[in-house]
C-alpha cells in the first residue's frame, strides 16, 4: 500500500500450493515455469510503461524464485528486493 501511496505501480505474482492449483484446474509448476512466469510478467510490465523495466521484489518461497530469475536475467530488471 505505501508503494501505492507513493505512486509506484506494484503488480503480484501468486505461487499456488500444488493441492489449491490442482483443486482449481492449474497445473502444477516446476522451477523453470516459474522463472518463465516472472519472466512473461516482467516483459508485460516493461511493454505496458513504456520499457522502463521493473524492479523484482520476492518473499520467502517467492524471493527464492525472484532471485534465481534475476541471477538467469540480469539485463532484464535493475534490481531486486528480497525479504
């Protein structure tokens, strides 16, 4: 929310537990479709604000991903936040 408040644009990636992804008809994720996901997202983001490219911020489980996604595409953000 304070982002928000400070005009930034924040956009969320949810990493779904295999059982809520199967229960709701997903499939069920390996590491490289979801360094493809923050991948895809981080190119979205990018296109929708005129290339300015997106800071990753990641949590837990998340900042695990994030991290590893920064450290395989290091041109394609200029930072990274890792709680």
């Amino acid at each position: 929310r304070c982002l928000l408040d400070h005009g930034f644009h924040v956009y969320l990636l949810e990493w779904l537990p295999a059982e809520t992804a199967a229960e709701n008809g997903l499939a069920e994720n390996g590491l490289a479709e979801c360094a493809e996901a923050i991948s895809e997202c981080v190119a979205m983001i990018s296109s929708r604000h005129a290339g300015t490219k997106a800071f990753v911020m990641g949590h837990s489980l998340g900042g695990t991903l994030a991290a590893i996604f920064a450290a395989s595409e290091p041109d394609s953000i200029p930072g990274l936040v890792l709680l």
